[in-house]
C-alpha cells in the first residue's frame, strides 16, 4: 500500500449507494455497524446533510464514465445551533491518504455555511488516527461517555470546534490555540 495522497471528488450521498456504505459500514464498524433500516431512517431524518466520496483524477483513469468507486462517507446533523457528526468513514485501503480530511473539511464548511455555532463530535478513545485529525482542526476534548459505542462498550471523547473561531486560509488547517500537529 502506499501513502500517496488519493485524488476524489465529493457528492451527496443517494440512495444507490447504500449497499457500498453498509459494505464499509461492516469493515470498519464491525458488529456496531448501522443496517440498512438505519442508514435509511438517519438519511431521512431533518437538518441532515451527507456525502460520499469517490475516487476521482488520476486514481480513476480506465475507471470509464459516471459514478466510482466510493471510498468514504460522511454526515452531520444542524438543530438550528450547533451541527453533530454524525459519522465519518473512509475504506480501510485509502486512509492515511487524505480522504478522511477532505471529508471532515466538508462538513465544517457546512456547518459554517448554516451558521452553527459549533461542530461537535463523539470519537473512540483508542482511534489514535481520527483524534490526531480532529486534533489538527482544532477539535477540543469535552469529556467522555462510558461505554457509549455497542455492543463493543468502548469509551468514547466528546469534542467540539468552536465555529467563532476565524479559519486559517491555508486547506486544511485551522487557527487554533494549544491543538495542531503535522498535516
């Protein structure tokens, strides 16, 4: 495998691609993976907003038209103050290589363009790789919830990013105080 950065494209997640999100839903959420039933009742559910991506550029070529490959996902929910991931997920095959960033960038520029106040999140607490992302965008460690992801019963960090916060203008990166760490 290589760590080269993957090149994608992002679009709305429909309804076509459930059966690929359950499929990576299973890979990497194992037996506290969302069913179909959920996936769909989450999609319908108000103030949500959801996407996939797919591969895209070079990592496309002899790929053909329309749709590719899905190799991440990503959601959140606005209550009209403050927006919630609700999930994020890249195939085990492209992380490490930019697709995770692209998609949580995503969701913090839409949480911004519906004005939320803040982004808040619920992250395993052994997920050494998406506390160093949430980390590098400036996510802050609120508390933790016991036992909150089933059946497993693993632990897991609240953390917030505070939208008031003005962004850095280099991709990526955030102004931030006291969080950051190599991109």
């Amino acid at each position: 495998m290589t760590d080269r950065p993957v090149s994608v494209r992002l679009r709305p997640l429909v309804s076509s691609d459930f059966d690929r999100i359950l499929q990576l839903e299973h890979e990497l959420f194992g037996p506290g993976a969302w069913t179909y039933g959920m996936l769909a009742d989450e999609l319908a559910g108000l103030g949500r907003w959801y996407v996939v991506a797919e591969l895209d550029g070079p990592d496309a070529v002899g790929l053909g038209p329309g749709r590719r490959p899905v190799v991440g996902y990503a959601g959140l929910w606005f209550d009209g103050d403050v927006a919630q991931v609700m999930t994020i997920g890249t195939a085990r095959e492209y992380q490490g290589r930019g697709v995770g960033r692209r998609l949580l960038q995503a969701l913090v520029d839409r949480s911004r363009q519906l004005r939320a106040e803040a982004l808040l999140l619920e992250v395993a607490v052994d997920n050494d790789s998406a506390l160093a992302l949430y980390g590098q965008f400036g996510f802050e460690q609120l508390g933790l919830r016991k036992r909150y992801y089933q059946p497993e019963g693993t632990d897991a960090y609240t953390m917030r990013l505070d939208l008031s916060v003005p962004e850095d203008p280099s991709p990526g990166t955030r102004a931030t105080t006291g969080a950051g760490g190599a991109a």
